[in-house]
C-alpha cells in the first residue's frame, strides 16, 4: 500500500487537484503551510511532498528544513505562475522539480499523476494505465473501446481522427492522448480550423516571413513549429480549406514546414490529432475534404458516441459534474440527485452530449441550497417533457439547439439563464455576478425574485 501523499498549498485553488488524486487512489493530506508541514512530517511517513510555487521563498526556511530532515523525499514544486519557459529566460532560477500546471482540471491531473509515477516506481505498479485516463470512466462499450485505444497508442506518433458530435469530448480525448502518454511535458497547441479566416489560417499553421505579405511586419512562428516534439490539435478539421489541406498533407508525409513567404523548410516533430464532427466521407464525394489527407490523418479513428446513445454514463457523469463543486472543492455541501431528477436526466435526448450535462448539473449545484437535487431546478429543456411547469409559467419553451449552443429563445428566458449562469459561475457572490452581469445588486436581487430563483441561494450581503 502506498504511503500518502502530502501537500502542502496555501491557495486554496488546488484543492480539488489533491481530492481527484485521493479518488484515484493516492491518499494526499493537504497542509497549508510550511511550519505545518514540518510538524506532519515528523510523525508521519509520506511517499512524497507536493508543495505549491509561492511557498518556495518563505522567510523562515523551512522548506531547507523539509529537505534537511527528510533530505530523500521526493519533492516536487508546482505552479501555474511563470512557466519553465520564462524561468528559462533568465527571471530567476527554475527548480529542477518544477512542475507547470495549467489551470486546466484534468491536464493538470495527468501532470501530477504522471511526475508522481516518475518518482515513485510503487506507483507506477499501483495505478493501473486505464486509470491514468483520468474521470473517463465508462460503462459504454462503445467508450471503453475508444478508452482502451487511446491507452494503446498515447505513446506513439501515429494519426489520430477524432469524430463525435458537438459536446461529445473530442477536445477531451485530444487532452488524454496527449497528457496521459510519454508527451504529456511537450507543447499541445491546438488550433479552430473553422475560427481561423481562410486567408490567415496558412500563416497561423505554418508562419510567416517578415515581408511575406501586406501586414507581416515581423516574422512570425507557426502552431506548427511551436508544437515541435508535441501534439498539434487540429479542431473543426472538415472546415479547413482545400488549398491548406494540401499543404498539411505535405507536412505529414514530409515532416517539414516551410513558412508563408519563406523558402527554407523546417524540420517538425509533430503528433497531429483532428476532431470534426462532420461525415468526412461525404465532403470528399462532393470534392470539399482531400481523400489523401482523410486516408493520411485517420490512421486510428475514434467514434465517440452521443451522450443518448451511452445511457449508462449519464448518471455517473452527473454525479462526477456535481463532485466536481462539492465541498471538498470549497462550494456547499455535497448534492445528490433525486430519484425523480435522475429519471429526467435519463430520459432527456442531450442534444449538446456531455457539454450540455456539465453546464446542467454545475448550474444545478448553486441553485440547489440542500443536499438532494429536485427537478424544479433542472434547467426547463430537461424537466420539459414530463414537467409542465415551463407552460406554466408563461414561457414558451425554448426551441433546442441540435449543438448545445445557445438556441433562439424568448429574451426573458434568456435573461433569467444568464442570470443563473453568472450565478453558477461566481457562486452565490451576487455582488460579482452582478458586476458581470453589468446591473447593480439591487437590480439583479430584483431579477432574482421575478424569475422566481431568490428562494434557493444563498445570497450574501
Ligand atoms: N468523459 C468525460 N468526463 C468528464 N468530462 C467530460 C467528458 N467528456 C466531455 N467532458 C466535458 O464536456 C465538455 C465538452 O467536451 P469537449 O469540449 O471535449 O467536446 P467537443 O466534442 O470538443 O465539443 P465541440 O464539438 O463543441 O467542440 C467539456 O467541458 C469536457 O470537459
Ligand atoms: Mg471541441
């Protein structure tokens, strides 16, 4: 049995960080200060110290003191402050075990997971490879066999299609294959195909030259070479034109890149993983998509099914969403959901997946004061189709987008979510979800009462 884990982290911004580790299975204690530290380390065998940056330079020296009584222990600094690349730029000196996070959930997991199995070989048999994969926990089949792939080839360099409809976790599996395999400490650069203009999307993928064109005043580095040894993410890739997808083709069978305006090709290392949720095969019958780039980018394809179509996970990831902002995570007390609100989760159709479940249920959470969830604050599209409530009150029901984007809707409905959303968003701080919201307190205290959401939060003075 591995011995815990300690961290020691005064922020408070981890949190959650150290409670998904315990859920994993390697108990971590979390102490928020140096001193503390010392005295819990005295009395108590730890595996290894994690210890936030902004900690490092205490006054008293006792992080010294840490490595002078425990001098074999394996300590590793963390922060999303500066990166290793400014350290690297001469700003002070990097620790050597220095560990960059993100501020993104589940990267910075693997992060952690990944430099923990590093130093400690006991972990590296204890966690098995399928757990790394993080909160993908399936009981789909379809899903375990995407899992199961992206466990099989997150070390090599081969292609990777992704295909699932809009909210599926695309992005997400991108992140996996890239944060749970051996480059998870080289660069992921993603880029929105469909976000880019055609006329800069070349110079965004590959560069440019000073001079190359009206307004390339300085030289510029493409995605590209910045993902050089890492993943390039190309999302939306059946919106890339066709003159750009001839020249990813020459990328993936040349390994070079060659900037706009430039004439000198530049060698680049790069594990290219697309996402679309268009049917490829149809843009090539009418000649929008290159069958050669199809044939080149999906050497592994990975459907991912709609969340209607792997009932099996929609509770679990409900409860996972709602774990997500429980106590531990420093909001409320723990949710569970009611059976009747499981019920309407289970029988609404998801048409924004997995995207629209997370919004629901962390919208939820705050509406929610207690411990049990009721259908009354599940948003209207949700509990629409048994509850009548919705008629009820006068609002027409929102007509449902088919991609979980915001969909034509009465104004009044889409002030009473945005409303709920700022809220969601800063908690049950009225003044802040006020102040984004662009109204006074006294306003959005108004607001809350005509749309009836004053009674469930806590709303501090
Ligand atoms: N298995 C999962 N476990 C936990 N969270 C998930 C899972 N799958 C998706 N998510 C979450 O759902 C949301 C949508 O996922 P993601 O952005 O990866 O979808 P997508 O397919 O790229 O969507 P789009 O086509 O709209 O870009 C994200 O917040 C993501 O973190
Ligand atoms: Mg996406």
């Amino acid at each position: 049995m591995l011995s815990t884990i300690l961290a020691i982290s005064n922020s408070g911004k981890y949190h959650h960080l150290f409670a998904a580790l315990t859920d994993l299975g390697i108990k971590t204690d979390h102490v928020p200060s140096c001193s503390e530290a010392l005295t819990v380390l005295t009395t108590n065998p730890y595996a290894a110290v994690l210890m936030e940056e902004v900690l490092l330079g205490n006054p008293t020296n006792t992080v010294e003191k840490i490595h002078r009584i425990k001098p074999q222990l394996p300590f590793v600094v963390f922060g999303n402050g500066p990166t290793a690349g400014d350290y690297k730029q001469g700003q002070s000196e990097i620790p050597s075990n220095y560990l960059p996070l993100t501020g993104v959930e589940n990267v910075d997991l693997a992060r952690l997971l990944n430099r923990l199995k590093e130093l400690l070989p006991e972990l590296r048999a204890e966690v098995l490879p399928g757990k790394d994969l993080l909160w993908i926990k399936s009981n789909n089949q379809a899903m375990i066999d995407v899992i199961s792939l992206v466990d099989i080839i997150k070390d090599d360099s081969s292609t990777v299609l992704i295909q699932g409809e809009n909210g599926t976790g695309k992005e997400f599996i991108a992140w996996l294959l890239h944060y749970s395999g051996r480059r998870y400490t080289t660069p992921y650069v993603a880029i929105n195909c469909a976000a880019i203009p055609e006329t800069l999307l070349e110079s965004e993928l590959f560069g440019h030259e000073k001079g190359s064109f009206t307004g390339a005043t300085e030289k510029r580095i493409g995605k590209f070479e910045l993902a050089d040894k890492g993943t390039a993410f190309l999302d939306e890739i059946g919106d890339m034109p066709l003159s750009t997808q001839a020249k990813i083709l020459r990328v993936l069978e040349k390994g070079m890149v060659e900037r706009v305006g430039g004439h000198r090709n530049i060698p680049v290392d790069v594990r290219i993983v697309a996402a679309t949720n268009q049917n490829l095969q149809e843009k090539i019958e009418v000649g929008l998509f290159r069958r050669d780039l199809y044939y080149r980018i999906n050497t592994f394809t990975l459907k991912l099914p709609r969340l209607a179509e792997r009932p099996e996970d929609i509770l679990p990831l409900a409860k996972h969403f709602l774990d997500m902002i429980t106590p531990r995570r420093g909001q409320g007390t723990e949710k569970r959901l009611s059976q009747a609100t499981g019920q309407l989760l289970m029988d609404h159709d998801w048409p924004g997946n997995v995207r629209e479940l997370r919004n629901a249920m962390e919208r939820v959470a705050i509406l929610t004061p207690g411990d049990v969830i009721e259908p009354e604050s599940l948003p209207e599209d949700i509990r629409g189709k048994r509850d009548h409530t919705s008629a009820a009150s006068g609002h027409p029901k929102a007509s449902a987008a088919s991609d979980g984007r915001v969909p034509i809707m009465p104004l009044e409905e889409l002030e009473r979510m945005t409303i709920v959303e700022a809220l969601s968003k800063y908690g049950a701080d009225a003044e802040e979800a006020a102040r984004q919201l662009g109204i006074s307190k006294a306003t959005l205290y108004r607001k809350l009462k005509k749309y009836g959401i004053v009674r469930r939060l806590t709303v501090k003075n």
